[in-house]
C-alpha cells in the first residue's frame, strides 16, 4: 500500500509546504515499510522532491490546469491515487487543499481528516492526531476506510532531508468538461513581497496604527525580518489594507513561526484565525487588550515608539551578524 503526496507548487516553483508534505508521507512509508509517491501539476524541478523523500514522481503537464481549479486538480490526484493503488493520500492544510480535499475523498470513498499535527499514533488502526475547535484542542481520530486521505497541518512536521533518487513518469489524468465547470477569469497577486501562505513570520496591523498612513513601519518591520504584512479584519474593512492581507477566523489562516500583532486588541475571532501560531508577541499600548492573554510575548506600549526602535535593534543586529 503506497502513499501518495499532492505537491503544490506555483509558477513552475515547489511551495515549501510541497516539501513538508513529502517529509511527512515518507514518515509514515518508513512507519508502514512502503513508498512515496509525489504527485506534481505544472510542477518544477522535481529532482528537489527525492530530497525530501520520494521514491516516484508522477508528473502532469497541462495547459487546463495553469490556474488552480478544485473540481480539475481534486480528479488529477485522485486518478493518480488509484494508478498507484495508493492506500494513503497525503495533502497540505492550504487554502487550495483544504479546498480539494474533500472532493478527493469522495472520489476516493475515503475518510479525511484535516490539520493533522504529527505522525499517525497507529497504523494499524490508523489513528492521527488533528487540531479541532480552531486549535483550541486537539483530537485524536481513526480513519477506517480502505483509502485515507490526510490534511498536514502547516509548520506541524518541518522540512526533512531524506535524499532519494526519486524516479519520474509523466501522467496525463482523463478530466471531463465537468471538471472545469468553475473557470478562472484571472488572478491578481503581490510579487514583490513574501505571501502570508509561505511566511514564516507575520507582522500584522490594526486600528491602533490610526490609519493607512501609518503603515510604513509595517512593512519597514516586515522587511527587515523578511516577513509577510497583516492586518486585521477592521483594517481591511475600511479599506486601510487590501482584504488579501486580511488575517482571522474569517480571513486567512496563519501558522507562521512567528506573529508579531501591532495595535490589534485581539477579538475571539482574530485569535482563532492565528492561534497555531507557534509563537505569538503583542505591541499594544492597552495592558488589558485580550491579545496578550494570548501571546507568548508582550509590550505595553505605544507602537509608533516601541516598532522604529525595534526596527533599528534589528537592522543592527542583522548588520552585526551579516
């Protein structure tokens, strides 16, 4: 029984949650004494995957399939999961896999459980550990389909060097007009600054910073850390910050390493949105804002005082260090 492990990737490039995803399946194949096999859809170099674990790469080229499309992408890797006799389906905990997932599941007949955190407690029965109640709790479930399909929660396993000398064949999936009944008019994306999906670190703005104006020392924070910007959803409600940068239980998810929030009191919602977090710092200037029950690290302080002479402690410790 194979496992097989969808690689994301973007503009010909592996996203690193791609490589996490390979370190993760080749886990379990050393568990369960069986193989890798990556999936990849207008993917790159693929050689970087044996990196991380596989034994097999099945890669499919199609001009359909240059944008994102879940009902497409959700049939590709299900048809490579039964080419493959795949007994274990391995995908990230993205927006666009959390997306697919359920539709591969159901191609598949399969049990699906997201966020998982770690390596199975048990093959046999097959037992994984997951977060529930917006990371508030964990849980441990048992998948007893014959095919299982699991979510890897992000930045929960970590990049793993696992040098193989993955073979390649290309894969050409039988899709039907009905896979592309939701069409992808066009895309608008930042290409100039680190996507809050990929970030390892997040510096995140709210209504403390007193409006747009302000947000210099945001993005001046951000890119001496080499961090993504946020913002809360107040912010991007007003129009401060586009809503891509919107951050939350009703924005986009983070589970950065690292979140530092500037003038965000912190609402229940917000919380839930960036609570797998591992660590977490708060700047704001109101010692009984909720965030800092929250947080790992706080500053009772104003933020246009204590950022630019954080800013500049890091720039010279980064010039020190150079």
């Amino acid at each position: 029984m194979s496992i097989l492990v969808y690689t994301e990737s973007e503009d010909g490039k592996f996203k690193k949650i791609a490589f996490e995803a390979v370190s993760y399946a080749k886990g379990i194949a050393d568990m369960m004494e069986t193989s890798v096999t990556a999936v990849t859809i207008n993917g790159g170099d693929t050689s970087e995957l044996g990196n991380y674990g596989a034994d097999k790469v099945l890669e499919v080229s199609n001009e359909k399939l240059t944008q994102f499309n879940a009902e497409a992408y959700a049939d590709t890797v299900a048809q490579a999961a039964k080419n493959e006799g795949a007994g274990i389906v391995v995908l990230t905990s993205s927006a666009n896999s959390k997306f697919m997932a359920p539709l591969v599941a159901v191609n598949l007949e399969a049990g699906y459980v997201p966020n998982v955190t770690e390596l199975p407690v048990s093959s046999s029965p097959f037992k994984v550990k997951h977060t529930v109640f917006t990371n508030k709790a964990f849980s441990t479930t048992e998948i007893n389909t014959d095919v299982k399909v699991v979510g890897l929660a992000k930045n929960a396993f970590g990049l793993k060097e696992n040098g193989t000398a993955a073979s390649s064949e290309s894969f050409a999936p039988q899709l039907n007009d009905g896979d592309f009944s939701v069409e992808v008019v066009s895309v608008d994306k930042a290409t100039d600054k680190v996507t809050i999906a990929d970030a390892e670190i997040v510096v995140s703005g709210g209504r403390g910073l007193k409006g747009p104006e302000n947000w210099g020392m945001i993005e001046s924070l951000a890119e001496t850390l080499g961090a993504a910007t946020a913002c809360s959803k107040p912010v991007s409600d007003m129009g401060w910050r586009p809503h891509s940068e919107h951050v939350g239980q009703t924005g986009k998810p983070v589970a950065s390493n690292l979140y530092i929030a500037i003038g965000i009191s912190g609402a229940i919602q917000h919380l839930a949105g960036i609570n797998s977090s591992k660590v977490k710092v708060v700047i704001n200037s109101d010692a009984e804002a909720p965030f800092f029950k929250a947080a790992d690290y706080g500053i009772v302080g104003d933020a246009f005082e204590v950022v630019p002479q954080l800013n500049e402690k890091l720039k010279e410790f980064k010039a020190q260090n150079a």
